[in-house]
C-alpha cells in the first residue's frame, strides 16, 4: 500500500466548517471562536448550539435551544428498566453504545430531513447524560434521579450522577470540561460517525458508532489510563522512578504527546488550571502528581531523544474529573457527554453539505497481499485431502 | 480539500490477507479462493473460518470450529428478557446494532490477546443470527426458539426464525447467500469496523458500529429498498413505465451499478439463478419482474448516457428473501448474519497484523472552509449585542 496514507495521516477526507485545529501554535477553534474564549465568556449549551448551527444564537434562539435540551432530558422508562435488567458490571462505554442505538427505536420519525436532525442532536446531547448518571445509580443500586430542568447541563449531570446539587464553582469547573471535549475535528470517533453516516445512516446510529471508537485505549479511553497511571504512581516523589521505568521499556506516557498539535495543547492548559484549583480546595495530591508527569516525561524525552512533548487533553482531565469525585470508568462517558455535541454536528454536516465538493459513501482501497493463485482462484481441496497446517 | 479524495474512492489505506476485488474480470475471491467455487463446494462455516484464518481448516480444525459455534449460538436468558422488554416496532437494524453492543457486558474476559479474539469472532458469528431470529419472533408475539446445535448455520437461522427445518434445497439457498455477502473487502460497513478497531475498541464495539454503517441505504439498505420497489413496481408489464420515470427524474435505479465492478457482480450471477430456482419452485413472479428491471436499466442507461451497467448483490438477493419468506425489514439484518464473518476477520488483521504497514488509528486530515477571523478568533459578544441572523 502507499504507506504515507496509514492511518489516514494527513490525507485531506472533507472540508468542514465546524472546527479548525492550528497545531503550530496551540489553537482550537470553534466555528471561528476560540475555545479559550467561550471557556470564559460561554458554557457548554450555547457551545453546542454554535457547533451544531454556523454560529452563536440570538437570544430567543438560545432560549428555545434550552428549553427543547431540558425537555429532551428524559429517558424513557422502559429503556431504564431496561438498563436496571443488565449486568451490573457491564463497562459504561458499551453501555452507553448500546442504549444510544437503542434510542432509535423511541425516536426514529422523519429521520431524512435536515430539520429533523436537529431535534435528533438535541436528543442525543440531552439524553447522553441522563443515559450516563441512570447506570451510574442502577449498578450502585441506587434510585434513579430525573433530570432537573432549573439546572444547567453541567450541573444537572452532576446532581444526577451523585443526588447533589453541586456548587457554582464546581458546577462552572464540570462545564468548562464540556466545552473543551466537545469537538476536535476529524478524530477517530467523529470520523467513525461520519463514516456511518455517509451510508445515510440514522444520527443515532453514527452517535452509537462513534462512542465504540471512542472507548478505544488510544482515544477517548486515554485519559481512564491516565488515572490508573497516577494511581499506580500515588505519590509525588515516585513519578521521576516510575516514568524512567517505563521510558526504558520504550512504553508510552499516557496524556502525553499528540498528532496534531506541536505545541501545548489548549485544552490541556485549561485543563492544568482546573486541576490546579480542584486540588487547592480539596487537598488531594493529584495535581501536583500529574504535574510531575508532565515535567519528567518532558526532560526525558529531550534527553532520550532529543524531542519536544506536550500534556495533551488527558493528562488533566484525569484528575479533574477524580477530584470531582466521579467514578473512573466514567472519564470516556463523560468525554462521550461532551464529544456528543461535535458529533452531531458532523454528522448534520456529512449528511446535508450544501457546498461541493460534497461527502459521499467513504469506501478506500486495500491492496490485497494475502494468497494468490490467479483469477480463477486457488484449487479447492475437500476436507479429506486437506493436510497443509493452517 | 483535495476532490479526488472524496468518499476516499482509490486512496490506499491498509494491506489486506482477507479478501480481493476483480473488478474488471468480475471476481471476488476469499483468501485466494474464488467465492464462485466456495458456493459449490464449501459453506458458510467452513468459509467462515477460511476467512477469520488464512487458509481452509483440516479435519480435526473445522470439527471443532464447528462445534464452538454450535456452542456459542446460545444468547443470555437475561438479552432476550430485555429484547421482550422493547418497542415491537423497533427497527430490527437498531435493535442489532444496540444488542451486539451489548453483548460486550457478557463476554468481555481477555479482549487483548489475538487468541481471544478468534473466540469473540465465534461468539459475534453465532449469536448475531441468533439476536436477528429472536427479534423477529418476539415482535411477532411468538415464543423463541432455541439454537439447534444438529442444523447448520444456515438451517438453524431459518429454524429458529421460522419454527420449521427448512428442507435441504431451501437450507443450501440460504447457506450460499450466507457465503456471498461474508466479505467485500474495504466497503464501508468493514471500513468502520476497521475504524473503530484502530483506536483498540475491542471487537463486539467494532462489529456494532460495522452494523450501524451497514444499515445505510447507500449500503446493506440497499437489498430492502429493491424490494420495496418490486412490490411497487408489481406486474412486469408495468416494469418499463416504471423504471423511465424514475430514470426521467434522474434517480438512481436500486440494486444496479456498483463503484467497483466494471462488468457482472459475479455475487448478482449466482443470486440470479437462486432467484430464478426459488420462482420456479414457489410460482412467484419476483424473478421475472427482477430480470426485466435489469434488462429495462440496461437498455436505458446505454440509451440515455451511453454507459454499461451492472446488477450488482443487492438486485437479485432482494427476491431471494422475499421468496424465502423472510420478513423485509429483515433483509439488511441477514447481511450482516453473513458480514460479520468479515468484519471479525478484519478487525482481527486491524489489530493484530504481523506485517509491515502495521495499521495505525484512523485520523484523516479535514480542511477548515468555516468563518474564520484569525488566530485569535472572532469576537464573542455577549447575548444581548448579539442581532445578526445565525
């Protein structure tokens, strides 16, 4: 094959006006805004509105865009007895693969139109979470709580999953972690959407896909590693010992490092902060570990081999999210809460691109390089005569 | 964007050992082995096998493959209770995309390992027809029927769809459409199987996500949507009317012309005479009608653009099933009961080549054509300052 397309690196697959990555100097930017911006000025709701719409709402725009996402937010209760009639340690991720699907059959009028994908992506943004926090109570064998409509996306996902209303503060901190996770151009997850969806496969179809790749180690899973890595560490004063360890064995440092971006990774940097915070007004040492991380994995990488790496989005999200005291294994749903939005978007995008060049079906070349014994094919032998090892 | 990269239409992206496209002599050929001699001698498990391994099993390998998927067929008590506990009306595509997910919580021991991966192929190959059969009869109100480990893949699937043994002409009809549609190279299904598997998912996400893509009209639709237009179409004499005026809207003709063949679909030959045996045997006039759709499209597409085209699977297997007395909505579903043997043995080469180019995740490059106002980003203003259009 022509092996400078592995992996698809650089191979140019669609134009997109969703979002813009500037690996050379660390930007990510959103329908023309930068996420630094919105973390500061926005919250996840209206950055899904512009996500999936070209640009920020207007007042009565946004205000409709609320009310239809706190109205969606309920999931119906045949799929939660459904969910209550599972195995309880089934992993989160094909939980929520499997039930995402599932919400076809509830909601599946009028999938063709443009229109209609909208109120599919409200859906899905809405009902991920509740989705999420429902297993989350039912394998801890505890009540259900329902969606509160007066609470923000972030803070309603918060008080679902833990039966508290979070503060400003960590409501706010849970938001910003939304904004930043919720599109990143052409990755493997929104690539594997749009893959589906070229097919002219339903949204939730594609969503579904999307959240098995995703799940992946070296995606969406990267920054669950990342926990088991600090953990496994658990003290500062290890890391230097326990990163040289793994450095000899030429195994990578997990949130370390990315394809794209050349520099610090924007996110990371909020990131960074937010962990910095969190870790000030609980106390834990996650922070100061994960800080470590970055700093021995950076002077060792320049000693070893002579190159430059950044944290990238997992490094901080990971402590983050401990410190907010949620479950481990729910650090991909939560990416999945948030990535879910961009998705969506693409996924309205890959469909309904009214400019050329326009997607069609992605079906790429193999080249075949397995046995070969002409066109008419190899001689077929009947089981008795077969005695060659397989 | 780069346009010749649309639908990534001829860009090389992996080697493959599984299966190879003649698109100009009109073969498609199984590890080497020609899919033609395979229907006349070999079936679906045997080729089930020589797809997931490199070559035809001996003995003593296909007894016990056999033997493991006969065990492997049986699906947990507590997935059917779930099933039962659905929306009858959901479609079948969903319910399979959401159950395979699924199936992860049950069987999800050593998903690392190669060797692993053979026994969650077995188990996604058996227990998919399985999920489909089950399906079928609980949204019929009618008891489910057990896998019976005395019939063959093809005879248990019609067995526990039906509650009747098919008879042996009917069972080897079926087992031969089983052979046909078990791999196609990179076609899009297997290409976001492949995605998926490329950020390490492991094999029941892949498949899910394999199965979503499949559910597409532009792919495993296809089958279901030539036969809606038979039905619409019904008599043959209205066959010529039928397909100008769609030709005059300048649609497309379903189940004719594919992107890859450039003569005979050599899978549409062999569907064409099962088609034309199973007429003969049942007096209905689904063949006949078919075979004047071809000829119509022929002669008009020659006609109208001067270009040849083709049947490709979808056209004749639509009448096969119908004359089978598989549900319609069922059609996609049965695609995938046959794919899966690909999409396993794909998602094993994705993780597992031994080779160079090893695979790597899947992340093309997109080319941002959104607003842009620089580095920096637009300006955010606040929502009351906000009154342009969006």
């Amino acid at each position: 094959m022509d092996t400078k397309n592995i992996g698809l690196r650089g191979i140019e697959v669609a134009d997109t006006r969703i979002s813009k990555i500037d690996g050379e100097k660390g930007k990510l930017i959103y329908r023309g805004y930068d996420i630094l911006d919105l973390t500061k000025k926005s919250n996840f709701e209206e950055t899904a509105y512009l996500l999936l719409h070209d640009d920020l709402p207007r007042k009565e725009e946004y205000t409709e865009f609320l009310d239809k996402l706190a109205e969606a937010r309920w999931v119906p209760k045949q799929m939660q007895t459904n969910m209550g009639n599972w195995r309880k340690d089934a992993d989160p991720m094909d939980m929520l693969q499997a039930f995402v699907a599932a919400l076809a059959g509830y909601f599946d009028e009028e999938f063709s139109t443009k229109e209609a994908s909208y109120d599919r992506a409200i859906n899905l943004i809405a009902k991920v979470p509740t989705i999420v926090a429902s297993w989350q109570r039912i394998r801890d064998d505890e009540a259900i709580i329902d969606p509160d409509a007066n609470l923000s996306h972030a803070a309603n996902f918060l008080h679902m999953l833990t039966g508290k209303k979070p503060d400003e503060e960590t409501a706010k901190i849970f938001d910003i972690c939304l904004i930043l996770h919720a599109d990143h151009t052409f990755n493997a997850s929104t690539f594997a959407a749009r893959q589906v969806a070229s097919t002219r496969a339903h949204m939730y179809s594609a969503a579904s896909a999307a959240i098995g790749a995703l799940s992946g180690e070296l995606h969406g899973g990267a920054n669950y590693e990342v926990m088991k890595m600090l953990l496994d560490i658990g003290t500062e004063d290890k890391v230097e010992s326990w990163i040289k360890e793994v450095m000899d064995k030429n195994e990578r440092i997990m949130g370390m490092g990315h394809a794209v971006y050349k520099t610090y990774d924007p996110r990371a940097q909020v990131l960074k902060e937010l962990s910095r915070k969190l870790a000030e007004k609980t106390g834990e040492p996650w922070f100061d570990i994960t800080q470590k991380v970055e700093q021995v994995t950076i002077e060792q990488m320049k000693k070893r081999k002579g190159m430059d790496i950044y944290p990238n989005v997992d490094l901080y999200s990971a402590s983050v999210y401990y410190m907010l005291k949620i479950p481990m294994d729910l650090n991909t749903p939560i990416f999945a809460i948030s990535r879910v939005a961009g998705w969506a978007a693409h996924i309205i995008e890959e469909k309904f691109a009214e400019a050329a060049p326009k997607p069609a079906l992605y079906r790429p070349k193999a080249v075949y390089v397995g046995k070969y014994c002409g066109p008419q094919g190899c001689e077929y032998k009947s089981l008795d005569l077969r005695t060659q090892s397989s």
